[in-house]
C-alpha cells in the first residue's frame, strides 16, 4: 500500500472553558520532513514533544501545524499584558522625546506588538499538553487517512505507466527483429555497389555483421529495463511504509536503460517508442516524488 506526502486534516477539543483547534496541512517535500508549528506562545515548552509525535507519526513532507486557542464567547476576557504594555511606552515615548517627535498616539502601535493582547503570559495548566496531544492525534488520524485514499490513486497511476512502459519494451523486441534485418540487407546492398558478388567472402561478411550488430545490440537492455519493472511493482506491493525514494531510485535505473536503448537504436521507430517510454517515465517520476 502507498501513502502519499499531501494530506489535511483537523480537530477540536476543550480545554478548560476554551477551544483548541488543531489544523495539519501536508505537501510533499523532497527534504524529508521539513516540520512548522504555530501555536499560543504559552504553549512554547511543549513544542519538542508535539514536534516528536508529529514526526514519529506523518515521517516525510513539508508540514504545517496550526494550534489555535478560541475563548467560550460567554466567559471571554480581553487579557492584556499591562507589564508589558508600560515597559513598550516607556521605551518609545524615551525614543520620540529622544527624536524630538510627538509621543502621542502611541498605544494603538503598542497593541500591535507581539504578546501584548493574548495569553502569553498566562502558565498551562496540569495536564493541558497530553490533552493538546490527544486532540493533535485526531488531526493526524485524519492526514493519515487522507494520505492513503491520496495512494491509492498513486498506486492505480503507477501501475498503468510501468505497464505501458512495459508494453513499450515489447514493441521494441519486435522492432529490433526488423531492424535487424534491415541492418543486415543494407549492409550487403551498400558493400555490392563497391564490390562485384563472386568477390565477396561470404564469412567474412557474416563476421562484420555480427560485430557491428553487436555494437547496436538492445537485447541486455531490454532485459535490465523488465527486471527493474518487476521490482518497482514489487515496491509498490511491499508492506514497507516509506517506499518514495526507493521508487525515486529504481525509476531513475528504468530511465538509464531507456537513454542506453536510445542512443544505441539508430532507428527512426525505436526512437519515437523510445520517447513514449520516457514521457510515462516523467509522469512515474512526478507521482513518485509525492510518495511516503
């Protein structure tokens, strides 16, 4: 089963006379896990073992975490940080006095700088961070669950472009039969308009074919180019969870035997094949970098 990076997922829960809102938000990433939290300054202790959970939980993706506290509108309170507030005043009235500015109309600035209206200075209370986790895990039950419908249309897709690769490859043992013997027939038509037929040694003819044949041979390519197909599909069947970069990795060695069969074709037909087979190779690398 494949899981994939982009996920969302949401929850709600009290704590005390408030809400707290938990909302995920994963896309996929290259980095691994490239992890953000925000949430109310008076939870910054907890944030290392919210960070664990999180990580041990969703692994890969460029991960954004919302954490909200909302006040029960019944029993709201503007909560002020008047300490705060007089320490700001005193310091930029002591810099307009100092610029010779008006100092007046300052508290409107003042309301604006950080943990001045809010909770920040409020403490958490006993037992508030195993609540917060608890409502954390329902939020990423839900990522986790979005990921896997996501994979699951991941793994049909991916399905269907190593089969038409697959396909593709089966086109091109039948192609190079024919180019084969086209090889051979010009060959023998290009060396009869310098040489007369009874001059010809038959095998030392059959030689130089077969030596330069050899140099155009696909065969060992199109053998690798199978094997890896299999192994991608075994993969993807594995019950191993984080798959992306092994996929990433094998459809890179299916592109190798790909470039090594183009370069070596020498055919108009393989050649057109040859960009089919990398188109659906494209489309294999696009899904693969959103894989778990």
């Amino acid at each position: 089963m494949l899981k994939s990076m982009t996920g969302f997922g949401k929850a709600s829960g009290k704590i005390d006379e408030r809400t707290l809102n938990v909302e995920i938000k994963s896309l996929n990433s290259q980095k691994g896990l490239d992890l953000s939290i925000k949430f109310p300054s008076k939870y910054r202790e907890y944030e290392y073992a919210l960070r664990n959970k999180t990580a041990n939980a969703l692994q890969r993706g460029k991960i954004d975490i919302f954490i909200t506290l909302e006040n029960n509108p019944a029993s709201s309170e503007l909560s002020l940080n008047r300490a705060l507030i007089k320490s700001y005043f005193e310091e930029f009235k002591q810099i307009a006095d100092d610029m010779g500015v008006s100092s007046e109309n300052l508290l409107p600035t003042i309301l604006k700088m950080p943990d001045v209206i809010g909770e920040s200075h409020e403490i958490p209370g006993e037992g508030e961070l195993k609540r917060i986790e608890d409502i954390l895990a329902k939020a990423i039950h839900e990522v986790e669950s979005f990921r896997v419908n996501e994979g699951k249309s991941l793994e049909t897709e991916l399905h269907m472009r190593v089969g038409n690769i697959e396909k593709f490859s089966e086109e091109l043992k039948q192609e190079d039969k024919r180019r084969v013997s086209e090889i051979r027939a010009r060959l023998k038509n290009n060396l009869e308009n310098f040489i007369p037929k009874d001059k010809i040694d038959a095998n030392r003819f059959e030689q130089e074919v077969i030596y330069y044949i050899e140099k155009l041979d696909i065969t060992e390519e199109l053998t690798r180019l199978a094997a890896h197909c299999i192994y991608f599909k075994n993969i993807i069947a594995d019950k191993e969870e984080l798959k992306g970069r092994k996929l990433n990795f094998i459809a890179q060695e299916i592109g190798r035997e790909i470039n090594t069969v183009g370069s070596k074709a020498n055919d108009a037909v393989i050649q057109k094949i040859v960009v089919n087979m990398k188109d659906e190779l494209e489309k294999i690398k696009e899904q693969t970098n959103n894989i778990l």
